[in-house]
C-alpha cells in the first residue's frame, strides 16, 4: 500500500463525496440509492487509483464508473412491482390463514344453540337436504329452515358470511308513492 496514495484518496473523498452524492441523485433519483451508488463506485475506483495520477482523472473516472453502475442496477431493477395505497391480496394460499378462518368458525358456532347448530352442520357441512334434516332431527322442514335462517343470521354478526350465495340479499329500495 502506498501511503501517499490512500491519503490522497482519502482527501478525494472528504473533499467531492458531497458533490458526487448530488451527482448520483440526479442519476438515481434517490438519495438513500445515490448515497449507494457513490459508496460502490468509491469502491470500485479504489482498485484502480494507482493508475489515475491526477485528482481530475480519479473525478471524472468516478463518475464514469458511477453512470455505468447505475445503468447496470437500472438494467436489473424488476420493474413489475409498484407501489400502492393498500396491500394487494396475498397471491399463495397460507395455511396459517385456513387455521384462522376454522377457528373463528368454530368459535362463531359454539355460540349458537345445539338444535341450530347441528341444523347448520347438517346442511352446509353434510350437504344434506332441508327434508333429511327434518326426518334426521325429528322436526319439520319449516323448523329446519328457520333454524338455518336464525344460524346463518348469528354467524352475520361474527361477519363470518360475506359469500354472496349465503349473505343475505341486498333489500330493494322502498317505492315512492305519488
């Protein structure tokens, strides 16, 4: 290591880091990237100062160095992803997420009553007919449907129902006389 040069370096930089920390803004358009981009480029051009003699050659071959890196980092930038207000719906599948919306089920459903719980779980888990639940349960259909009616309705207040075929429809705007 030649001292003279390091310490040269050294005042290169306490001396033009603020100037070429503008420079690779202006490139950038950042200040955290150009900060970046002016520590890479120092790095790079330290490998190579024994051949720059003079402080106007080491300047310019920096910013030489800081255009080229900054085009390769432009180059390799995935353009695909852009920033939004609200976070996108997550693109995988979590298990973690099916874990949650179960127990939150299962807590929604511990408190209906027995008789409209088992009418339920016959129904949307067992798939079973409005007339088999009624045989099943030793009841009517219409008890049936009520008891899904009452259920669904409860399991609306823990607003765990937002599939459209078991929300409950939109009402439709009351007539004007006239």
């Amino acid at each position: 290591m030649d001292p003279g040069l390091d310490a040269e370096f050294a005042a290169f930089v306490d001396g033009r880091f603020t100037a070429l920390q503008r420079f690779g803004y202006l490139l950038t358009g950042e200040w955290q990237l150009a900060e970046d981009l002016v520590q890479t480029a120092l790095t790079k051009v330290w490998f190579h100062r024994k051949s720059l003699r003079s402080a106007n050659a080491l300047e310019s071959y920096t910013r030489t160095v800081m255009v080229n890196t900054s085009t390769q980092w432009w180059r390799r930038k995935w353009k695909g992803e852009a920033p939004t207000e609200h976070l996108p719906e997550p693109a995988t599948h979590s298990e973690y997420g099916t874990i949650d919306d179960r127990d939150l089920l299962l807590r929604a459903l511990a408190t209906l009553t027995r008789r409209v719980r088992a009418t339920l779980v016959l129904r949307y888990f067992e798939d079973l007919p409005e007339a088999e639940i009624a045989q099943l349960m030793g009841c009517s259909t219409g008890t049936v449907k009520s008891n899904i009616s009452r259920g669904l309705a409860k399991l609306r207040e823990h607003h765990l129902l937002t599939d459209p075929l078991i929300a409950p429809p939109a009402k439709a705007p009351a007539r004007k006389e006239g």
